[in-house]
C-alpha cells in the first residue's frame, strides 16, 4: 500500500467539509493533513462551480506547496468543468458519485499527475469540442 497520501480538505460549508473528511477518513491511502501540513492533494467540495469557486481552486494551486485539487460539486455541467480543469483542477466527481471508493481514487489518480473525471461528462466535452465520443 505504501505511504498515504496527505490530504486536506476546502468547503464553503461546514457541512460539506465534515461530509467529505469522514469519507476519507475511510481510505486507509490517505492521511488528513493537520493545521500548517502541506497536503499533496486538496478535496475541494462546493455545491456548484462559479467564479467564487474557481477562484478558491487557483488559491489553492498558488499555494507554495502546489496541491493538486480534486472538485466534488453538487452540479457539473460542461462548462463548469471547462473552468475548473483550465484553473488546475486534476478530477473532477459529481458530488452524489463521491463515495469511499471513487473519491480515494481520484485523490490517488491527483497525487499521481493523472486527471479524472465522470466518463459522461467527457464524452459531453468532447462533442462540445469537436472531437466525437468514445470510439
């Protein structure tokens, strides 16, 4: 298993932020970061993405340590998206599509470099640019 992964957590909503810290609290890969620890990956968790957000999220990435941030929204649609990958954003999970398993391998896939996101939500991006669907 090696080493977990630290991680800390971004909510606008206390709610949110106590949510997603108990579900990883059950990935035995990652360690919540405590106060003043760098974390290599960043969960941050919103009802939607807008401005406020995505300005949060290139905080986040301008921070000395550079943490990659996965989003868990309650809404993501396309455009939304767009932005958040164009601000730094290395997975991207539909809040409802968050459990244990899939949040730990987002987390995991960011603190390898690799992206992740919903497999429909990328077939949406790559109609909406030009490319087509899955082949």
């Amino acid at each position: 298993m090696g080493v977990p992964v630290p991680v800390d957590v971004v909510a606008f909503d206390p709610v949110l932020e106590a949510g997603t810290k108990s579900t990883l609290f059950a990935c035995p890969e990652v360690c919540l970061t405590g106060a003043g620890e760098a974390a290599r990956v960043v969960v941050m968790t919103v009802d939607q993405v807008g401005r406020p957000e995505l300005d949060v999220l290139r905080t986040v990435r301008d921070t000395p340590s550079r943490p990659d941030v996965v989003l868990v929204a309650g809404e993501l649609a396309p455009d939304g998206a767009l932005h958040a990958i164009a601000a730094g954003a290395r997975g991207l999970l539909r809040r409802r599509e968050a459990d244990v398993t899939r949040l730990s391998r987002a987390v995991l896939a960011a603190s390898r470099g690799d992206c992740t996101l919903p497999p429909d939500l990328l077939d949406r991006l790559l109609e909406r640019s030009g490319a087509g669907g899955r082949a």
